[in-house]
C-alpha cells in the first residue's frame, strides 16, 4: 500500500496489464469515501509492492495519475487529522482524570489538616492551623509516641499537599496541549475543570454556550428547575477575573460574554486546533464595555436577574 511504507514502485512488462490487488488501499473504495481512505491509509498495509497510479487508473478509482496523488493526499492528510484527534482525545482524557486527582489530593490534605490542628491543639495551646502547621509539625523530630503519629499525620498531609502541586502542574502543562486556546483564555486549570465537568474538550465543544455558563452550578440550576431559586448566572466561570472583577450586579453579562468566547474556543481546539488570539481580543473589548456601565462604581453592588444563563448557543 502507498501509505508512506513503501517507497518503489513495479514497472509491469510491456504489453501486460498491470492487475487489481485486494491489498491496494483503494480497492473497492467509493473515490468519494474520503473517511474509507483515511482509515485505509492509515491501518492498511500491502505484502507487495505495486505500480499502484497505474492499478487506479485501469480499475477506474481514478482518471490519470494526477487525481490518482490527488486523492491519495487527500486521504493521508484526512488519516493524520484523525490520528492527532484520537491522541488529543485520550490526552485529554488523562487531563480530566488529573484535574479530579488534583482536587482530590488537595480537598483531603486540608481535612486533614484540620484533623491535625485539632489533634495538636490538644497538645499544644499555641498550635497553629492548616497546611502551614502542618509542616510545621512535619519537619520536627518527637520522642513521644503520640507526638509521633500526630507527625506523622502531619507528613501525610504534606505529601498530598506536594502532590497536589505537582498534579497542578501537571495540568497547567497538559491543558495548553490539549485546549490552547481554550487555556489561553480562561487559564489551563479553569480550562481542565471545564473539560473534566464536560466530561471531555469533544462534549465541552458540543454544548451551548448557556451550558458552559453553569457548569459547576448544577445544584443551583435543579433549584431552580424545581422552582425552589433564582436561574444561576455562572458556575465555575466566576473564578474567572472577568466574572470575578465585575460590579455584581452586571456579573451575568460578563459571564454570559464569557461563556461565549470559552465555547467558541473550545470548539476551535477540538475542530481544527488553530490559534486564535483575536477571541481573547474580543473577549476584552466585551468585558471593557461591560464593566464600564458602572462608572467606577464598585462590585458589591445589589444584584439583580440580569444575565440569566441561556441554553440557546453562543454570544
């Protein structure tokens, strides 16, 4: 098969015709099957090799030699494309099972933490709080046997603690791989959680942006389904600085504009995977407009029903 595995072609004697072969990648493939050729290119193989321009042109799948490379580039550029997008959807795979990892290490090393202040307070009046006396106690040495496990508790929270760290890095790494715009914008460990709530940068590219909105809201969102609360004006999203640093009450309009940007990048990632920083322009000059209707007004303001989460598509 020409797929980049045989390189020589056969020159068939003169006078004779040169035979179709099963192994060739287009036999019996539709010359407008471009999927049936990618998948052919890119997992078929030949025993022998052949002059196959010519094995094209004498079974018909092609006019001349010339549509012949034509169509076969096509297909090998259609199998590259689908094998970037497989590796992209396990990698981010991998970035959803490290985001939830990550969350997880840190939630039970401040539990814990809090096990271990409590524990050293009884010990101890003047034992401190959190991750910070934590180490504290992790780096002394006791003779005690209580003191021992109450250190060595306290290692425990600092091992999840680094190793909370290094998943965030871990993360922040492979979220600009797998989504870089959508790292770009939102910043990679935003980006990973919106994937992870998503289930994946395939499905989060396939919702509306009134979804990307309220991921994270869920609770609040079947509050108000069920007619017990208010429609959720974000979810997630609000750690963003342009949620975030809006005056309260225009904060659904920023995060409806945001949700925006985030779902077009996140199906500019998954679809074609090009660059585009004209969307964090865009993104600015919306957030700039909208955070001007305060005139310097701060963000505490009372809040009130605009901004509403949509579930209708984009900005």
């Amino acid at each position: 098969m020409e797929n980049g595995h045989q390189s020589r072609t056969f020159t068939p004697v003169a006078g004779e015709s040169t035979p179709m072969t099963d192994d060739a990648w287009f036999a019996g493939l539709d010359p407008g099957d471009s999927d049936g050729g990618a998948r052919r290119v890119r997992d078929g193989a030949a025993d022998q090799p052949a002059d196959w321009p010519a094995v094209a042109v004498e079974s018909g799948f092609a006019a001349d030699t010339e549509e012949y490379y034509d169509r076969l580039h096509g297909a090998t550029v259609d199998a590259a494309r689908a094998a970037a997008a497989d590796e992209a959807g396990a990698l981010d795979q991998q970035l959803v099972h490290a985001v939830r990892a990550m969350d997880d290490a840190r939630r039970q090393a401040n539990e814990l933490a809090e096990r271990v202040a409590e524990w050293g307070g009884s010990l101890d009046a003047d034992a401190g709080t959190g991750i910070a006396y934590a180490r504290e106690l992790a780096a002394t040495d006791p003779e005690a046997a209580v003191d021992r496990r109450l250190v060595g508790l306290a290692r425990r929270v600092t091992a999840l603690d680094d190793e909370a760290d290094e998943l965030q890095g871990f993360v922040s790494r492979t979220a600009s791989d797998v989504a870089p715009n959508l790292s770009a914008m939102a910043g990679p460990v935003l980006a990973a959680r919106l994937i992870a709530l998503a289930g994946g940068l395939g499905d989060l590219a396939k919702m509306p942006s009134g979804t990307v909105q309220v991921l994270g809201a869920e609770d609040a969102l079947f509050a108000h389904l069920r007619g017990n609360a208010p429609s959720p004006k974000h979810g997630i999203i609000f750690t963003h600085e342009a949620v975030r640093g809006t005056r309260r009450e225009d904060r659904g309009s920023a995060a409806r504009a945001l949700a925006g940007k985030l779902t077009i990048a996140a199906r500019v990632d998954h679809y074609s995977g090009d660059l585009r920083p004209d969307l964090q322009t865009e993104l600015d000059e919306r957030i700039a407009t909208i955070q001007a209707r305060g005139d310097g007004e701060g963000a505490d303001e009372p809040t009130d029903t605009d901004g509403k989460a949509e579930g209708d598509g984009d900005e």
